[in-house]
C-alpha cells in the first residue's frame, strides 16, 4: 500500500490554513445555531420534537428538513457536538467542491430513506448527519490513499469507530435507522465523488528524470547486434576500404 505525500505548497499555503479557520468557524457556528433551538425550545416550552420525522406518514416528511435540528435535551445534543464540529470541519477542509453536494445530500437524503425504512415513531436529532459525514471522510480517506486524509480517516476511527453498533437496532429509544441511512450514503457519496478535491501530491526532481543510469542492463532490442559485434563489423569494413584503396 502506498501512500501519496500531499504537496506542503498547497496544504501548508495561507490559504488552506484560512481555509482551516473558515470550516471551523463554520462547523462552530452550526453547532451553536443547534444549541440556540434547544435553549429557546426548553425555555419557551415550543415542544419542537413534534416536528421530527415520521415514517411513512405524509406530513412526517418535514422532518427531512427539521429532524436534524431538534434534539431531545441537553444529553442528546451533546453526544452530537463534538463529532459535528469534527466532521463539518474536515470535509469543508479536505473535500470543499464535494462537500456543497455531499451535505446537503446526506442531510435530505438520511431522512428520506429513514422514512422509508423507519419504525412507525418520531425520529430526531443529527445523528443521521453525523454518520453521514464520518463514514463519507473516512472512506474518502482510504480511496484518496494520500497521508493528510488517511490521518484524519484514522482519527476518526480512533475517536468514533464504535458508533459502528449505532446502525443496527439494539437500543430501543434510538434511531438506528437514520444512523443506517446516514452511514449508507456516507459510504456510496465518498464512492461516488472519489475523484473530486484530490490534494496535488508533492514529486521529487529524481521522478521527472527518466534517464537510464550507464550501470544499469539495458534488454537488447530484437535483431539487434550487441554493440562489441557491431564495432568489430564497422573495423572490418573500414580494414577493407583501405585495403581496396
């Protein structure tokens, strides 16, 4: 396996450390918009949790766009903000053309299959588009084989590979089916964009140089005389003329 060393020109630029801040600020942002809606839900007692996603029910389709923002307390929204943060960041840092498609995409899309699939209840929170992120950098990291998106693909892992258990239904009170639907299209949207937001790798003045060393065996082409023959054949040609002469 071989790893491809992203050019320090482009990752280590003062625009990708811009870049860096802006997803970060952005990510942070998001997040803190989410903890607004809870605050002011509890306090004002709005009960928004009913506009969650409802499978199979028309008017539960609203939660395609509201379930995401909702959270079930200050417990629930937590588990969500730091793998939020982390997640956003990276795929607006690492995959910035990908990513206008890829969010939206899981966001819209993890509920809709989860409307499909899901129990008859009330499905929230942004578990679904966190799972979405996390399985869309981590496996973009391993297609792109370069080092700076390997080392976040293992970070990720390290920090969240147990969410793994979240897609299968073993815990009662939580969805797994938007874990499920987010994780799928995770995997098939890093599939899908692979070829996009490939970092430009750094090459060495030893790659462009494809001249052949004199010590190393060269294959004799086809009918071709070694190159002792053919100066020995040139000597007796010459020996003649001078002969004749």
């Amino acid at each position: 396996m071989h790893l491809h060393k992203p050019d320090p020109r482009y990752t280590e630029s003062p625009i990708a450390r811009r870049n860096f801040r802006l997803a970060l600020k952005i990510a942070t942002m998001f997040v803190g918009l989410l903890w607004v809606i809870l605050i002011v839900d509890n306090v004002l007692g709005l009960d928004l949790a009913h506009y969650g996603l409802r499978p199979k029910r028309i008017s539960g389709l609203i939660g395609l766009v509201t379930a995401p923002l909702l959270h079930g307390g200050a417990e629930h929204l937590l588990s969500n903000t730091l793998p939020l943060i982390i997640s956003i960041t990276a795929i607006l840092h690492l995959y910035p053309r990908s990513a206008m498609w890829v969010m939206p995409t899981i966001w819209l899309g993890s509920g809709l299959l989860a409307w499909i699939i899901g129990r008859p209840s009330l499905h929230f929170g942004a578990s679904g588009f966190v799972y979405g992120l996390l399985a869309y950098v981590f496996v973009s990291g391993i297609l792109r084989m370069d080092m700076r998106s390997v080392a976040v693909s293992v970070m990720v892992w390290f920090l969240y590979g147990s969410m793994i258990w979240g897609v299968l239904p073993i815990r009662p009170n939580m969805s797994w089916e938007l874990h499920l639907s987010g994780a799928i299209l995770g995997v098939a949207l890093a599939i899908a964009f692979r070829r996009w937001d490939v970092a430009p790798v750094k090459r060495y003045t030893w790659e462009d140089d494809d001249s052949v060393p004199a010590w190393f065996p060269q294959e004799e082409l086809p009918g071709e005389l070694p190159e002792e023959v053919q100066e020995e054949e040139r000597s007796k040609i010459e020996h003649e003329d001078s002969s004749s002469g």
